[in-house]
C-alpha cells in the first residue's frame, strides 16, 4: 500500500510535514480542523499542499518525514520550493526510493479543498 509523506505551508509561514495512506482524505483532516487534524494546524491554520511524496509502505514514508523534520530551515525551505531536490538534501540512493507528487495532482487536491480552506 503506497503512503504520502507531505508538507503543509501554514498561514504564519511554517512548514508542518506529515504521512498519510490518502492524501486527499488526510488534507481534508487538516484544512477542516477535523478532531483527527494534527495538534500542530489546529494551532497553525494551513494555507497550501506544497510538497508530497510517493513511497511504497508506511515504513518508507515515516524514515523520509524523519529526515526531513530533522533538516535545517534551509533545506526544509528548498525541498517545499522544489519536490524533486530531494537527491540535492539527501544522498541519491536514499532520495531515489521516493517519488514527487505531479505539482498538476497537488493543484487538483487543493482546488477540490477549496470550500474548506478559509
């Protein structure tokens, strides 16, 4: 079962990064302020799906949110900028078990939350 490894641009400028088995499902949690939202955008409304990640199992998805949480700002900054420098923040080997989300599916799922997004 694939799952998603994501970042979320909040409204005061922080990234928040997460996994998810259905993205669109996932977002949705978020942007609506659900009761399964995390505690981090209830208090840190999200504005914008900047970046995501296809890996193969939920283990995979949780080693790539590990090590990007572990990142500098900088880096955080360049891969929420450009998905797929992921081979440029991490070693190629590592980076190429990963597959960017299409910038044209990220738009998708955020024109279809778009009556949940204040």
């Amino acid at each position: 079962m694939a799952y998603y490894t994501y970042f979320l641009r909040c409204a005061d400028g922080s990234l928040y990064g997460g996994i998810a088995s259905d993205l669109v499902r996932r977002m949705g949690e978020h942007f609506s302020k659900d009761p399964k939202c995390a505690k981090y955008t209830k208090s840190h409304r999200p504005q914008l799906l900047c970046a995501a990640w296809i890996s193969a199992d939920r283990a995979s998805a949780s080693r790539l949110e590990y090590r990007i949480k572990h990142l500098d700002k900088e880096k955080k900054e360049l891969l929420a900028a450009d998905p797929n420098a992921l081979s440029t923040v991490f070693d190629e080997d590592f980076a190429e078990t990963y597959t960017s989300v299409p910038p044209t599916e990220i738009l998708g799922i955020m024109e279809s939350l778009s009556p949940q997004i204040p």
